[in-house]
C-alpha cells in the first residue's frame, strides 16, 4: 500500500461489524488509514487487537482483520468512538470525541449488547466526560448495557504488553460469559 493509498483512505468510512444483541461490542478510537484503506477493523500490522483477542478466550483462533465478520458468530462486533480516519488518535479533536460519545451512546440503545468494550481508556474519558475513568469496568450504564474500558491495543501504547491486555481483555470475556447465558467461546 503506498503513502497515497493512506492518504486516500481519509475519506472513507469503516463499516461497522455489528448485530443486534452481541455479547461484547469492541469500541475503537477512530479508524488508522491502514483500516481505512482495507475496510477492515485493526488493520495496521503492528495492532495487537487481533491477537490479544484470540490470547484472551474471545476468538478460537487468530483472526485475520479480513475475516472480521466472522465475530459475529461469536457474538461480538467492532466500532468506533470517531469515525473519521486519522493516522494518529491525537489528530481528533475534543468536541470529535463529545460527538461520537453521543453517537455511540445511541448505537448502543439501539444494539443493546450485553457490554461495550471501549479500547482506550483515554478515549472513553474524552467521549463520556469522565476524566477519571480507569481501566476495567464502569459504573456507567447504557441502558441495559454494562461498559468496560480496555487498554488500547495499539503498537504505540508500549505501557501494556499483549500478554497484559490478554489478561485485562480476559477479564471482560469472564464477565461477558457470565452475563451471556450462550457462553463465549474458551
């Protein structure tokens, strides 16, 4: 892919990977351009998404960022707090973040997962107002809709292993299965 391909990218919209009453809906920052340009949810290489999602019990097997529509059959989704393309988080603006929280606030009653797993705790402050917030679950409600907020699996954020988000990610799928009377795969 070359630089004018990304460049390109900026323009598109990331469909999301959604279905009424998932267990778990992952909630992105935005789309990086690499996402952008494929069309597929995690798709910079260096993004440990994919497989800390498998490390933590929520998929079988490593996905690809192509097969993300094979989440569904697991009962989980992808979205976006912003859903405009950026090569970097910090290019989105304050009232971008406000915006999409509202947006997503409403997806979310709409979708009625049984969580919203938004993956970057920093992301979840600035969309919901609360600047405070901590890595883990919520007291926020949406709906009947429980929150947890989860280490953004970026490359960039070096403060988390994958081994370490496989754990907290765990942590949700734990919670997730008790809640999902189907029971998550793992």
């Amino acid at each position: 892919m070359t630089p004018a391909d990304l460049e390109a990218a900026r323009d598109r919209i990331v469909p999301d990977v959604v279905a009424g009453g998932l267990s778990v809906l992952f909630c992105g920052i935005n789309p990086g351009l690499m996402t952008a340009a494929t069309g597929h949810h995690f798709a910079r290489p260096g993004n440990r998404f994919w497989p800390v999602l498998h490390l933590s019990g929520f998929t079988p097997r490593l996905l690809a960022p192509a097969e993300q529509e094979e989440l569904l059959s697991y009962g989980l989704g992808i979205t976006n707090v912003v859903a405009r393309a950026t090569a970097r988080a910090d290019e989105l603006s304050a009232q971008e973040f406000r915006d999409g929280g509202r947006l997503l606030t409403a997806k979310v009653e709409r979708l009625r997962p049984l969580w919203l797993a938004v993956v970057g705790v920093t992301a979840y402050r600035s969309a919901f107002g609360e600047p405070k917030a901590r890595i883990g679950p919520q007291d926020r409600m949406i709906g009947a809709t429980r929150v947890w907020a989860l280490p953004n699996p970026s490359g960039l954020n070096a403060h988390w292993t994958a081994a370490a988000m496989a754990e907290e990610y765990g942590r949700l799928r734990a919670a997730a299965s008790e809640d999902d009377g189907a029971g998550l795969p793992g």
